[in-house]
C-alpha cells in the first residue's frame, strides 16, 4: 500500500477501565493502515451509557495517560472530557478535522465490531463516514458478516480488520474486581496498579 496523506487514527471509548484490548486494537490498526500515532480520546459523558455509574472523567483519562505511556505514538485527548454535554463522535471529529494542525490529515477511526454495528443509532451517522475511514476490528463474540446487517453505504465505507482476539472487555475487568479475581495481564501492570491504589471498581 503507499499513501500520499499523514495519517493519523483516534480510538474513542469510555475506558472505564482501559485494557489490553483497547491497546491491541489500537497497535494493529497502527501497523496496518501506517498510522503516525493513534489519539485515545476518552468520552466526556457517553450518551450511551447515560444512567450507568462510570468512573470519574479524570481517573478514565489518567489511566489512559498510563497504559500509553511506552508508546510516543499513543497520545490521549482531553476533547470529549473538556466539552460540555453529552459526547458525540461527530462533534469530536468535526472538532479534529477542522483543527489547522491536522490539515490534510487522513483520520481512521477505530472500534471493535460490537461498536460499529450500533452506528446507526450514533447522531450523524453518515457525516461521520465522510470525516474519516472507520476501522471494523475483530471482537470476541461477532464476526465481520455482521457488517451485512448495515446499509450498504455505510458498510462500503467500514474497512473490516481482523485482529488476535482478546476476549476482555471493561465489563468483565469491572465484574472480576468486584468478586476479587485477578486482572492481572489483561490491563497493563501500572493499571491494575491505579485500579488497587484509588479503590475502583469495589463497589
Ligand atoms: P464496556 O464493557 O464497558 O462497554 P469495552 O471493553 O467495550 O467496555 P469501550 O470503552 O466500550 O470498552 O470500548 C472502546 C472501543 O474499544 C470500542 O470500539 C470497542 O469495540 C473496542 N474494544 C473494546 N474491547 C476490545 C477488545 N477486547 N478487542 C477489540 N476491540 C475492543
Ligand atoms: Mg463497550
């Protein structure tokens, strides 16, 4: 493949807590499509999950901050955490993508299967496709002909990309802290370290 544009991915996610998963979804992508950097943008208020108990803006980004910091290509972005209201892809890449920085830059933006088949429902759904190319990662649990469960144009622009499976998800890490079962290698030492320290999860 040979590129003429700077690319760059965003990885978008509440990251209540940030796991291997995320990170190998984000390293694959970066390896397949020769990103420069992936941007972990951590939602402000997921409309979603709106009614769930989530964990501070502040400790999600955090441990962001820590599980990336090996990688100089990891970057995390406060712009969903720094908005107003609810978090919605299209204003983040609206917001990105009119940033003189980013001029000429082409944006992929990752998620896992599960999250693309719900894109539907996200607000704007086909202004999104035109900002960037949406990556379709490989999830524990789906596989890639789910993507015929779309339209047709919006599933043309969807690039499906089959990763290892990691069989972890922020749900089972949370569950596994309450019954006082190891996370241990599903999220980076310094995470699990953070989880211990500030009490996440216990309750
Ligand atoms: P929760 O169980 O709370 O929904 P999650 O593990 O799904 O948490 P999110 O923050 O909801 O994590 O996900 C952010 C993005 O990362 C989504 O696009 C999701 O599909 C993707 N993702 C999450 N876990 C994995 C995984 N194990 N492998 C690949 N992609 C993943
Ligand atoms: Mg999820």
């Amino acid at each position: 493949m040979s590129y003429s544009k700077r690319r760059i991915g965003i990885m978008g996610g509440t990251f209540d807590p940030i796991h291997n998963g995320h990170l190998l979804a984000a390293e694959e992508a970066r390896a397949a499509f020769e990103l420069s950097e992936v941007i972990f943008i951590p939602t402000g208020r997921p409309p979603h999950k709106s009614g769930k108990k989530i964990t501070c803006a502040e400790d999600r980004c955090l441990m962001a901050e820590l599980a990336t910091v090996d990688c100089p290509y990891f970057k995390v972005s406060r712009i969903e955490i720094n908005r107003e209201g609810s978090s919605y892809t299209i204003d983040t890449l609206r917001e990105v993508t009119a940033d003189p920085e980013y001029t000429g830059v082409q944006f992929y933006f990752i998620t896992g299967l599960d999250a693309i088949l719900g894109i539907m429902t996200w607000k704007n759904a086909h202004e999104v496709t035109k900002l960037c190319k949406l990556v379709a990662v490989s999830r524990y649990g789906y596989t890639h002909e789910r993507m015929n469960e779309l339209p047709d144009d919006i599933r043309d622009k969807i690039i499906p990309l089959e990763i290892p499976l990691l069989a972890i998800s922020s749900t089972e890490l949370r569950d596994r802290i309450k019954r006082g079962r190891s996370i241990k290698f599903m999220v980076p030492s310094s995470i699990e370290q953070f989880i211990i320290k500030k009490q996440l999860y216990k309750d």
